[in-house]
C-alpha cells in the first residue's frame, strides 16, 4: 500500500518538475504564434525583449506554487507539533 502511494507521488513529483521546465517554453511559443498569425511580423526588435520578459517572469512563477507546498507544509507541521495526540490511533 505504501510503495503504490510513494510510487504515485514520485511520477507526480517528476510530472511537477517537466512542468516547471517546460511552461516557460510552451508560453514563449504560444506567444510567438499568436502574434504572428494575428499578421504581425516576428523582428528582432520585438522576439528579444519578449525572450527577456519571459525570463524575468519565470522565477516569480515559479516561486508562486513552491511557496504554496512550503506554507501547506507549514500547517502540517504546526498541527503535529502543537497537537501530537491528534490523529494516532491507539
């Protein structure tokens, strides 16, 4: 029962990391293709501040859900170690 809910958690957590190094990637190209086909033309000028604005937003984005694991996290371990009694079973 513990190694099928281990072996679950461990292709979600490696379906979490393709994600995270992937999105950026997707978002880019989905970027770039809309704009052109809305009959604008792909130019330097306008591809490389792009390819910087998406670098810079990456790392907030990311950031976003680890800090949400993190504070769930926290209220797991908060309510272990104020309230040790809670949920054992005798």
């Amino acid at each position: 029962m513990e190694l099928k809910w281990l072996s679950g958690f461990i292709v979600a957590h490696s379906a979490n990391i393709f994600q995270f190094g992937f999105a950026p990637i997707v978002c880019s190209a989905v970027t770039f293709i809309v704009y052109s086909s809305l009959g604008n033309d792909l130019e330097a000028s306008v591809v490389f501040p792009s390819i910087a604005l998406f670098v810079i937003m990456v790392i907030p984005l990311q950031l976003v859900p680890m800090g949400i694991g993190m504070a769930t996290e926290l209220k797991v371990g908060a309510r272990v170690v104020l309230c040790p009694h809670v949920g054992v079973r005798s």
